[in-house]
C-alpha cells in the first residue's frame, strides 16, 4: 500500500512539472522561456549581410494588431516582390500589449524572405506591452544605417506617456540627424504621424522643422490611422507617408534609386 501510494505521487509530480513548464501564468507576463529576444538587432545584422545594388527596396506595414490571416496574406505578397531588402512593421504590432501577440505576430512575419524591423506603436505600449516589446524587439528609440540611408526609427507615442513633453524625444532626434560620415539621406520612421490627436501637439511644431530642415531627408514614415495617406507641412516638398492597417489589405512599397523616394500604394 505504501509503495503504491508513493509511486502516484512519483508519477503525479512528474506530470505536475511537465504542465508547469508549458503554462503561461499570466497574460501579461513579458517574456516567458521561448519567447524571442532582441529581434531587430538579429534582423539588421541580418541586413548588413544583404548585397547591396542601386535599389533600395522596402515595405511600410503596420498595424499587424489581430489581423493574422491578412497578415499571413501580406507575407505571401512580399515574398513574390523581387528586390525587396527589408520590411518595416511600423507599430501596433500588438492590439493589448501582450507578448502572446508579439509572438504570433513575429511567428507570421518569421516567413518573410528578407528580415523585418518592428517599430513601438500605441497598443505596444498597454499593459506590461513596453517591457514585453523592449525585451522581444529592442529599443524605442533606435536607427540603422543601410546603403548610405540613415533610418530613425522612434517612439511617437505621446498620449501612452501623457502627453509628457518627452516623447518623441527631441533631443535624441536632433543628434540622429545630424550629418554623419557615411550617410547620403535620412528616413524617420515611427508610428503615429504629427498630424494625429495622439502625437503632442506641443512638440508638432518643433517635430515637423527639425525634419523638414535637415539636409537630405527624403520622407519620414508613418502608419495608425488605418488609411493611406500623405501630406506636408509648411509647403516643403519632404513627404510625411502614412501606410493603411493590415486590416485593409494594403502597404507602401517604397523605392530609392539615385537619391530619388518613390512609393506605390499595393493591394493584395
């Protein structure tokens, strides 16, 4: 009898560690055994290994939020354009926060042919979302140099910091685009656009002539307002580019060829 009582509670302790290892205790953990690290470096390394041609070939997604089987549908899409260097998801990766999402998300965008940089959208940054995304993807704030373009890949999600002051994070933008030995043009990226209700209204301003008024900045990139868009400020000819939401079945495909950006709006 004893020995029967303590073989069950050999074997129920065995099962009770195998199914501790595969639970996720809570939803809003940010990072757990299997979760991916630090994506967007792996991802430009990745890049910097790319033959470089006169072409810089590039998508503008964003929005991913939910949207998996269209997102599946994009990956497909890409996968098909030749030339493409490298995809830029441009914020709300996630649509609660959760590394769950981040993980579908990054599971979907892991078939992509050329590598993927994740930018922070609002809705990475709710709940424990800013932790999860800084440990899974890497910084807010960040940029990469590929081919002589300098990409600035930042934080402009001002109403998760309310409306602070600091975000974007204007010192840190003036050094980024400052002239730099090896860099031919500069391509802000981020995710919500100056014009929107979530971007400081007191920083629009200053934003908008920093960008415009460095030499050599041939766009500054956008998504989250769900449609595509493009306008300027002040009659200066540097475009603000917004892509659509996943949701809607569109990206910018965007191309620099001799210092000229162009960019078509595609629909898959």
């Amino acid at each position: 009898m004893m020995f029967r009582r303590l073989l069950f509670l050999s074997v129920f302790g065995v099962a009770l560690l195998q199914a501790c290892s595969s639970i996720e205790y809570s939803p809003n953990q940010s990072s757990d055994s299997k979760s991916p690290r630090d994506l967007n470096k792996k991802s430009l390394a990745r890049l910097a290994e790319t033959p470089g041609d006169d072409t810089i070939r590039f998508v503008l997604t964003g929005d991913s939020q939910r949207e998996y089987k269209y997102a599946e549908k994009l990956v497909e899409t890409v996968n098909k354009i030749p030339g493409v260097d490298f995809v830029l998801l441009a914020g709300d990766i996630s649509d609660f926060g959760l590394l769950q999402e981040m993980e579908w998300v990054h599971g979907i965008f892991s078939k992509l042919n050329m590598p993927y940089i994740g930018v922070v959208g609002n809705h990475d940054l709710v709940a424990n979302g800013e932790e999860a995304f800084i440990k899974m993807f890497g910084e807010l704030d960040f940029s990469f140099v590929y081919q002589g373009v300098k990409f600035i890949c930042h934080n402009t999600n001002s109403r998760e910091n309310k409306f602070s002051g600091n975000v974007p994070d204007l010192p840190w933008l003036a050094r980024q685009l400052k002239p730099q030995e090896g860099v031919d043009a500069y391509i802000p990226v981020a995710h919500v656009p100056p014009d929107g209700v979530d971007f400081d209204p007191r920083l629009v301003d200053k934003y908008t002539r920093m960008i415009n008024r460095s030499p050599n900045t041939l766009a500054s990139l956008y998504a989250h307002t769900h449609s595509q868009d493009v306008y300027y400020f002040y009659g200066d000819p540097i475009p603000y580019l917004v892509t659509d939401a996943i949701e809607h079945r569109q990206f910018l495909l965007i191309e620099i060829v001799n210092g000229q950006l162009n960019y078509q709006n595609i629909e898959y």
